[in-house]
C-alpha cells in the first residue's frame, strides 16, 4: 500500500497544535525551542513548543569533532559552567601538520592562519552537549519527542507550511501494515523549524518547493568518518588539536584528518573528504583508515582501544550557499541551511546562533498574533550578526581548495593569516563555484584505481566491525529508506560507467554489487546498517537514490561522540 492509501484507510490521522514544532533535537533546534521558552519567561508569556527527534533519545544521532567555540551558549546561557555544561577540556595547543607519506612538516605556530587557532575554544562530545540542551530544554517547559522521525510536511490550502507528520510505525518491507501498526501523528505549529542537520530530508523538499536556493552557489559537502579511542594515559596530551592536510588524499582532492584529546585518557580522531572528489575509486572510509597509519596518528593508537564509530554528511559552502531561510510558516536554522564554517570546521556555534535568531524571530510573532508568515526578521537578524562576520571571513575556503591543495593552501594563508595583519575582515574579491558536488564525478575509464590496504584489525578495521560499534540498528523488517528513482539505473549507469561508486563511498557497506543466479549483477541494499549520513543522497552521480526517514528510533546510538 502507498502512504496514501494508508491513510485513506486508517486515517485520519491525529493531531497536536502548538505554537512552534522544532523538527531535530541538535544543537540548532534545542536552542530555538530553549531561547522561545527563555522569551516567554522574561516576557510573562505562554508560548507553547515541541522538539521532534528521530533518534532514540537527544544525542543518539549527533556526529561531530567537535571543537566548540563557546559564543554562542555563552549567549544563550551567560552562566553554562555553573549549569553543569559539558565543556571540560579547553585546547591547549594547535598542531596543523602537512604530511606526506611517511614524513610530516608542522605549520610554526606563527604561521597558523585564523581559521585554526583555538584559543579559548573546548573539545566536546557535542552528543553530550545535546544531552544537557535537552535537559535544559525539557527545565523550561519545552516537550521533546525522541524516537519520532518527521516523515511528511504538511500545507495549509493557501501552500504555507502548518506542520509535519510523523511516520508510520508497524509497515513491513511490502508496505503493509502489521499487527503492530501505529499511524502517524500530525504535529501542527503557527511556525515550524527544521533543524534536521546536513542534507535535511525535509528541509531538502522545503528548499525545491520554495526555491530557496535560486541565486545561490549548490551547496557543498565532505563526509567526516569519526572514530573514539582510549588511549595509552602516558600518550594522552589533554586540550591537544591537531589537523592534517595532504596524505593520503592526492593534491586535487580535498581532505583532511583531526586527532583531538578529550579528557579521561580518550581522543577523537577522524578524516573529512570533500564530496566534491573525482576519481570513482576512491573511499573516503578506506582514505581514512589508510590515514591513522601515518607515524604522525599511528603513534597515539598503538596499544589504544577504539571505543566507538560513526560518520555524518558536512555542509561546507558556507555564505555563498546559504538559501533563504525562511518561507511561508517555517524556517530552516543550523546546517539544515548551512550555516557551518568549514575553513574552522565548526558549525555548533553557528547553530546555536541561528536558532537563537530564528526563536526571537517566531516568539515576537506569535506573540503579535501572527501565523503562517515569513518570520523576515530572522534572515534580517542574521545580516546584522557576528555570525555572518564569521561566515563571511571565510567565504571563498571551500572554492578555494576545489582547485587543488596548494591553490587552496596558499590562498588560506593569504586570506585567514595575511589580510587580517593588514587590517582587512575579509577578502576583498569572491569565489563562485557553479558544479554541484555529484557531478565532478569522472568516468572510472578516465580514472586509475585505487589499491587499499587490508586492515589489521588493531589500527584500521572494516566496514562491518566499524558499524557494529556505531550501536546501529533498525527495524528489520520495515520498508527500506534508501529508494531509488528508476531501479535498473545502478547496474546500467552507476556501475557501467562509474564502477559503481556507491559501493565506496558508503561508510556503512549499505550498498554491494552482487551476481545473480544468471551472473547478471544487481544492487543490494542493506539499510539495517545506515549510519544516516546522507553521503548517498549527496553523491549519487545520477540522483537516483533518495534517502527517507526510517522508522523513528532506528540508526545509529552515538556514545560520548
């Protein structure tokens, strides 16, 4: 049965009003719906609003570095430190390292642009940042649905946004419904804020509907692979950040590594590959398990245990991809829109910001009796705010490094190091760029395959090994939520004339060729292992995978990541 026969039959559907419904429990939408019930307090209003989260609770899905500059909760709660907030570890020192195969030159601290010195930021694990938001949510009288997937947007007759629905529960892989069956609920708002992160599955539908994106530069994005270590307490350097350029990724192909020390003896480690990448043959998995067994990582993790895994999709186009954020009863905040600063590889701080500029925007309108409008005073905010100064300083990175290493390193230094010294905020000339990531793909005749190494099972592992500690897990038994448009389109484009990236470029193993009985080849999906990072939505040459919401509660279950 389709969605709409379903609920021909079974509905209607019940419903829940309030005055503002904030789709995603991160850092984004916990500080829309904590800055709205702050308003309501020091106004003497009532102002109703609900948070809906897909993962099982707050945090379960939040992926990130994460070094955190501090602005922006610090605004949102001057006194965080008494309240308990999770920013224990301040860095200590920045190490930016060129590598090459085996060697590794560091940057003198002198020389280290802007965009990477961390003075007076913290290494969190921003999935217990987002633990205490949501506590400090919930004091405030906001109500979060963990475990609720926002599957559907819901119009008024006159095209303004009214809500979302929730999915349905109980479907089997044939699309009908089980014993278990439980129809989904609609969540109905005055405003309604999508806060659902990188490559937002409603917020994507919400940018086409609206054009939001007309006169834009396409979005751009990386895949960040992450993993969580213990490590040898003689090794441990507290507050220590490192970031890498160079190997293993070739001088045309962006990416980067990080290693940052936590406290109690454990490091977040990782690798960032800009989906913007050519050669078909390559996988961003396999980049960075190649990666940690430079001299350089391999040192701290000889001896170590790693404790956890998981990858997320990144926005990196910055200012000049930003869309609209506002339409007709809603907004998008967070990296919903794109809000994060790649060249600082930070975008919680800018989170926090937006939503907060956004709540201030819904909470004088509601309170003005409006509804369904666009709320013009959140994008006018954001005009006028130090986070646009943020983003704008580093408009022209992500550009930059699309032609190659040395253009983009070159020009860092000149943009983030020289022009301050010589008084400038920002550059002085733009960078566009016209070709969306998925189509800088090259033909795999065009390209040289690429030859990884096996994994030993102590430094670097495999697909499966790496899920299995990502705590991953849905529904066996539900409709799988990565479809396609047209299903022969892998096997006759994907794998005849790009040997079938999908295979790779999935952290996950999700998708594998396999042979038929008759030796013909088809697609397999194995969705049970989608850590949901979107990396397949993005980089499908084709576009013919559509990443949907599965059942609420499935996917990863992130511990002190």
């Amino acid at each position: 049965m389709t969605p709409q026969e379903i609920l021909a039959q079974y509905g209607p559907r019940e419903s829940m009003e309030y005055d503002v419904v904030v789709i995603g429990a991160g850092p984004g939408g916990l500080a829309t719906a904590i800055r709205l019930k702050q308003l309501a307090a020091e106004k003497g209003k009532e102002v109703s609003v609900c948070v809906l989260e897909k993962g099982s609770e707050p945090g379960a899905h939040i992926l990130s570095g994460a070094v955190m500059d501090p602005r922006a909760i610090t605004e949102l709660f001057p006194n965080w430190k008494d309240l308990g907030a999770p920013l224990n570890q301040p860095v200590t020192r920045d190490d930016v390292l060129f590598l090459t195969e085996t060697g590794a030159m560091r940057t003198p601290d002198f020389l280290i642009p802007n965009n990477f010195h961390n003075e007076g930021n913290y290494i969190v694990a921003l999935g217990n940042v987002v633990k205490w938001l949501a506590e400090q949510a919930e004091g405030l009288g906001v109500e979060i649905f963990p475990g609720f997937a926002a599957a559907e947007v819901l119009y008024n007759d006159d095209g303004s946004v009214k809500g979302v629905a929730t999915g349905n529960l109980g479907i089997n892989k044939a699309g009908e419904p089980t014993d278990n069956f439980q129809l989904g609920m609609e969540l109905l708002a005055k405003y309604t804020i999508f806060a659902e992160g990188a490559r937002g599955h409603l917020g994507k539908q919400l940018i086409s509907k609206f054009k939001l994106d007309a006169g834009k530069d396409p979005q751009s994005y990386a895949l960040g692979i992450k993993e969580l270590w213990e490590i040898d307490p003689a090794k441990h350097k507290p507050g220590l950040v490192i970031h890498t350029a160079g190997w293993p990724m070739d001088a045309q192909t962006y990416g980067g590594g990080f290693m940052y020390h936590l406290e109690d003896n454990k490091v977040t480690l990782g690798f960032v590959t800009g989906l913007d990448y050519q050669n078909p043959y390559l996988s961003p998995f396999e980049e960075m398990q190649r990666w940690k067994t430079h001299p350089s990582i391999k040192q701290y993790l000889e001896g170590a245990k790693r404790i956890s895994y998981g990858a997320r999709a990144i926005t990196a186009g910055g200012i000049l991809s930003l869309p609209k954020t506002v339409f007709p009863g809603g907004a998008l905040v967070g990296c919903d829109a794109g809000y994060l600063n790649a060249a600082r590889i930070k975008g919680s701080h800018a989170a926090i910001k937006s939503g907060m500029l956004a709540a201030e925007a819904a909470f004088d309108a509601v309170v003005a009796g409006r509804q369904y409008d666009e709320l013009s005073a959140y994008p006018a905010a954001f005009e006028k705010s130090w986070l646009r100064d943020d983003l704008d300083t580093s408009r022209n990175f992500k550009q930059w490094f699309k032609k190659g290493l040395y253009v983009g390193s070159i020009m860092t230094g000149i943009e983030q190091w020289l022009l301050p010294r010589l008084g400038f905020k920002a550059a002085p000339w733009t960078i566009h760029n016209a070709i969306p990531d998925y189509a800088k793909l090259k033909p795999a005749a065009q390209c040289a395959q690429i030859a990884y190494p096996k994994p030993d099972g102590k430094i670097t592992f495999d697909r499966l090994s790496s899920v299995f500690v990502s705590n991953t897990n849905h529904e066996e038994h539900q409709p799988a939520h990565l479809t396609l448009k047209d299903a022969s389109v892998p096997v006759a484009i994907n794998l005849a004339k790009y040997a079938g990236p999908e295979s790779r470029y999935c952290p996950a193993g999700v998708y594998e060729f396999v042979k038929n009985e008759d030796n013909t080849d088809r697609l397999q999906i194995n969705a049970q292992n989608c850590v949901h990072c979107k990396t397949c939505d993005i980089k499908d040459p084709t576009q013919n995978i559509v990443w949907v919401t599965p059942e609420g509660g499935g996917g990863p279950n992130y511990a002190g990541m």
